[in-house]
C-alpha cells in the first residue's frame, strides 16, 4: 500500500458529539432543534396569513422525507434554502425574500447558537496528526452548511489544522460518492489511495472511500454503530489510539 499523506475527517459523530447540543438547549429552555425549526416556520407564515401548526410540521415531514430520499440514494444534499422552498411549494405558499432568506439563516445558524460538543480527545488527536499529514474535512451538510462548520470549528480551534474542505452544499455531492474523495485528493494534492478517511458511517465512513482505493478508520469514540462487522482497516475507539493507528496503517 502507498504511504499515507492525507487524513480525511467525517465530522458528525467523528468530530463533533451530533445533538450534544440538545441538553444544552433543553437547560436553557428552548425546544429540540426539530420543533423549533417548525416553530419558525409557522411564525413566519403566520405573519402573513392564518396556517395551522400540524399543516406545517406535515408539509416540514414531506421535505425532509424528500431530502433524504435524494442524500441516500441520489448522494447530494439540499441546501436549506432548496428544502424551505419545497415546504413552501407544498404548502402553497411564499414569503418576501428578506424574510426567507432571514428564516434560512435562522435553520443555518441553530447549531452555532448553542454548540455541539467534540468527540473526547480529538481535538489532541487532530494536533498530532496535523504535525504530519495533511488533514481535510469530508462532510455531508444537513442543516448547517460549509460556512457554519468552518466556524463551529474555528470556535474549537481546529479550523486551521485542516488544509481543505469538502462540504456537500458546496462540492454538489455527497458521500459515498465517489466524487467527494476525488475532490478531497484533488484539493490535498494527492492520489485519493494516499488517504485514510476518518468517520462513524460504515456506509459513507467505510465503503465511501474503500470504493474509490482509500483507506478507512472506523470511529466509534461517539458512537458504534456496527464495528463488530466493519469492512474498515481499523477501528479507533478513543482517539488517543488514532496516531497509533494512523502510522500502523502508514507503514503497511
């Protein structure tokens, strides 16, 4: 196998703890991230005209059905604006465009308001590991886009330990997609079978870049979702064990 140039980081549940933020916001008293994005929907439509709460969670249930039917089987994720807009067509309704786009920015934005947490240990482990190799974020954007991962990021001070980004909202595909690894080696500047990508997901973790010639590293420091029958090269239950594993992998 080639040595080893590039790590490649999933960042949900690999990076960051997903709805480590919900108990955070449940202390301060507001709703889950879900029910409020519903909430303000409706308040925004309500300004305008009377519209029941349950029309609107329906039509908000019908698109978000839509957009993981599209980022499974299709590997490409809408941008919150796309996906506010199919609820509207829905719904049969618009809104002026400085109020969409603020109720874009508002959907965007929630997780910067109250932060996620970091896996334990990896902000240590991606210091180390960025002494030696290059490191890129390969990541699928949900609700927060590019331009709010780089400053959840930025906030943990890991923003400048990576060299490059593949977001989905900004690359126009998703993982597995072959494409997102190609992208992250063409903007590293090396051969895609130079990285070992980092992630939770044994579908888009683990196949993902196994079917383009990459390497992966299973990580279960946040969550297992299945490593007792992981196709993964490796296995990384705490991060401390990732620089470890990372240079086994580099001189196989």
């Amino acid at each position: 196998m080639p040595r080893v140039r590039v790590i490649s980081f999933d960042l949900w549940d690999t990076v960051f703890v997903d709805d480590s933020d919900e108990p955070k916001r449940r202390a301060q008293g507001l709703a889950p991230k879900p029910v409020a994005r519903r909430e303000l929907v409706h308040r925004y439509l309500s300004r305008h005209a009377p519209i029941e709460r349950a029309l609107v969670d329906c039509a908000y249930d019908t698109a978000d059905a839509a957009f993981r039917e599209v980022w499974h089987n299709q590997h490409f994720t809408w941008t919150v604006a796309v996906r506010l807009g199919v609820l509207l067509k829905g719904l049969k309704r618009e809104l002026p465009a400085p109020e969409f786009a603020e109720l874009v920015r508002l959907h965007e934005d929630m997780e910067l308001v109250v932060r996620p947490d970091l896996v334990p240990g990896v902000a240590d482990a991606v210091r180390t590991l960025a002494a030696k190799y290059k490191l890129v974020v390969i990541s699928d954007a949900i609700f927060s886009p590019g331009r709010a991962l780089r400053e959840l990021l930025a906030g943990y001070g890991l923003l400048d330990a990576f060299s490059a980004f593949v977001f989905s909202d900004e690359a126009g595909c998703s993982k597995p997609d072959p494409a997102a690894f190609e992208k992250a080696a063409e903007l590293a500047g090396c051969r895609v079978d130079e990285i070992v990508h980092a992630g939770d997901r044994e579908h888009n973790d683990v196949a993902g870049p196994k079917r383009v010639g990459a390497r992966s590293v299973l990580v279960t420091a946040a969550i297992d979702r299945g490593s007792a029958n992981t196709a993964a090269d490796a296995v990384c239950r705490d991060y401390r064990e990732l620089p470890a594993i990372i240079e086994s992998l580099d001189t196989n």
